[in-house]
C-alpha cells in the first residue's frame, strides 16, 4: 500500500495487485476494497473497454492496430465501478471470449498499456479531488 500525489491532490492510499490473467486478482481486490471502504479500480475492465472500442473501429485481432485508432477514446469510471466509453456504459459486453482475446494481444502493447495508465491516473486524481 502507498500514496500517490497527483495534480496537487490530497494524498490517498493506494492497493495495487499485480499478476498473470485468471488467478482471481479482481475477486479478491474488490472484497478487500468493500471491506476496507475503497474504491475498487479494475485495470482488467479498463483493457477490456479498449479491446472493445478497437473491435468496434474494425480493428482485426491478427493485426497491429490502425496509428490512432484509440487516441480519441474517452473511458470514465464510475462510482460502480462501471465503465463508460465515449459516453456508453459497458458491462457484458466486456465479457465475450472475443473481447478476452483481442485484450490479450492488445494489453501487450506500449501504446495501449499507456492510455489504459493514463486512465487509472486520472480517475485517482479525480477521486483524491472529491
């Protein structure tokens, strides 16, 4: 557990698990964050809404996606922990097998990795603000 200080916010705590898909990551995070009154952020769903959003572009798994193809992509979090993107919400539509493969290939990459960073980041600013 740590702090972390963004955009001249109040420090707030911060719990990161880290490990390989399937393992139960998500289950046990969002029980320890309901137990300890945490918001509960899954960088798992926040993949899975940008694997979305390229296959809704056209984006094909077997190849690298088009140079921008998610640049315009706005993910908010709600106080749920649902998602929106571009203003949808998203909730079973992040759990087809489709959606499981293209997040495989498409968290592997750099640019990827870094907007779905950014995203995190923004969403604790916004938390350490209210």
């Amino acid at each position: 557990m740590g702090s972390l200080e963004s955009m001249n916010a109040a420090a707030i705590d911060v719990i990161a698990l880290d490990g390989p898909g399937g393992v139960g990551k998500s289950t046990t995070a969002r029980g320890l964050a309901e137990r300890l009154g945490y918001f509960f952020l899954s960088s798992g769903q926040i993949y899975r809404a940008l694997a979305w959003c390229a296959l809704e572009r056209g984006w094909k798994p077997g190849g690298p996606p088009a140079a921008g193809l998610l640049d315009d992509v706005r993910i908010e979090v709600e106080a749920a922990g649902t998602l929106r993107v571009n203003g949808r919400s998203l909730g079973a539509e992040l759990r087809t097998d489709a959606i499981s493969q293209a997040t495989s290939v498409l968290s592997t990459l750099p640019e990827v990795r870094a907007l779905s960073n950014r995203v995190q980041r923004e969403t604790v600013a916004a938390l350490a603000r209210a």
